[in-house]
C-alpha cells in the first residue's frame, strides 16, 4: 500500500514538472528604460473576476491617479496634453480566455488607449501616439471613431456589445493580433476595452475629466 502510495506521489510531481507553465507578458520586458512617465499597473482577469469587482478596482487606480483635485467631491484627472506624454500611464493587464493577454497603455489624462502589446510583448500603438511607445509598430487605423467603427463614427457605439464576453472576445483579438486582421475587428475589439476604461469617466469640455460618482 505504502508502496502504490508512493508512485502516485511520484507520478504527480513528474505531471506537476512536465504541465507547461504560463509565461506573462510580464516576463517579456515589455517597459524599456526610456518609458519615463510614472505609470500604474492593473491586472485584470475576466475570466476568474467579476466584472463588477474589476469595475470598482479600475475606479479606485483612476482616482488614485488623478489630479488630486476635486469639485464637490468629483475627481479630476490630470490636464489634457495632447499628442504629448501624459503625467502617468495606466497599464491594464487584461487576461483573458486560454493563453490570451494583453497589455493595454492608458493615458491618465482622458482615459484614452493609445497602444497595446499583444502576447508575444510587441506593441502596436495609434498611428499618432508610436513616438510615446518605444518599439510600437503603427496600427492600419487611426483613433477617431470614423476609422475604428466606420461610417457613422460614434453613433455605431449603441450598436456596440459590451460586458464580460465582449472583453474576452477582444482580449482575444489583440492578444493575437497580426497585421491581416480585418480592421473592422480591430476597430470594435479598441473601442471596446476603451468604453471599459471611460465606463468611470466623462469629459467636461474644458481639457479636464471629470470621474462619475
């Protein structure tokens, strides 16, 4: 018995040894030493989470990484600096279904994506923002959303599906991202993780981003 007992042992090491290990974009030095903006790092798994406790942990690191200011009890992210490096980034780590992750830059200034890495560490960012990326390759579109959701721009956001398997399903896209993918794919797959990040802000018109309640 003590005998059996110690080959079922042994065959679940030699399993636990042999079971492949996940590797992390993590890993892959994805932050080179000329990123010089401060920046903060979320992970989230849609897969493990709920969507409501991602929600409140995206809410809390955006407050965190604000200005500090607030009107009646409203936060204020940072001024808005255009085309140039914001004050801090915020890095989503977004896990998804399988081996899919992905890493997504978010200025702290208006909550927008300006890049992404996909699975193998290389970043891709919009064709206005690779001068904030080191090593980013352009993406075949650019951020208005005429080119991410086509004719119609932003009145195609009602037609767009949001929630958990939404953000899985564009995981997936920009994990595995390639250069052939149909750009309308890409397009809804960027503004779905960026309606995700604006899920807690609005613009106020005047260069600042004014956090719901």
């Amino acid at each position: 018995m003590a005998h059996t007992n110690m080959v079922m042992v042994t065959m679940v090491v030699l399993l636990f040894l042999l079971t492949p290990v996940r590797s992390s974009l993590m890993d892959k030095g994805l932050f080179q030493r000329n990123w010089w903006p401060p920046m903060r790092l979320l992970r989230s798994d849609f897969c493990t989470e709920t969507f409501e406790s991602i929600l409140q942990r995206h809410t809390y690191t955006i407050n965190k990484s604000s200005s500090l200011l607030d009107i009646d009890y409203i936060n204020i992210l940072h001024r808005q600096r255009g085309y140039g490096q914001p004050a801090s980034w915020k890095m989503s780590h977004l896990i998804g279904r399988g081996e899919d992750e992905v890493m997504v830059a978010i200025r702290d200034d208006n909550l927008y994506v300006v890049g992404f890495a996909d699975q193998t560490g290389q970043w891709h960012a919009f064709p206005d923002y690779v001068h904030l990326i080191p090593g980013s390759i352009p993406l075949p579109i650019k951020q208005d959303y005429e080119s991410l959701l086509g004719d119609g721009g932003h009145t195609n956001l009602a037609k767009l599906t949001l929630g958990r398997e939404a953000m899985l399903d564009a995981i997936h896209t920009l994990s595995n991202y390639q250069s052939s993918v149909d750009k309308k794919v890409l397009g809804e797959a960027l503004v779905t993780v960026e309606e995700e990040s604006n899920e807690v802000g609005k613009e106020d018109g005047k260069g600042l981003v004014i956090m719901k309640n």
